[in-house]
C-alpha cells in the first residue's frame, strides 16, 4: 500500500501531509500547533 501525499489548503497556506496522517499531525508539523484546540 503506497502512501498518497496530500495538500491541505489553511489561511491560503498549503500543508502537505501523507494519507492517512491526521489534519492534526499536519497542522503540528507545519507549526501551526496553537490553532488545535484541545
């Protein structure tokens, strides 16, 4: 099973992460850690 890499798009920035990672892994591994409520 190969994994996809895909981009999500958050106040005009693109982040990628792989599939099946979380929006909340990509959003900490592009620093944006303090817009995860937790």
């Amino acid at each position: 099973m190969t994994m996809k890499k895909i981009e999500i798009k958050i106040s005009g920035k693109p982040i990628s992460a792989k599939a099946g990672e979380t929006i909340i892994n990509a959003l900490w591994a592009a620093g944006k850690g303090d817009l995860v409520k937790t």
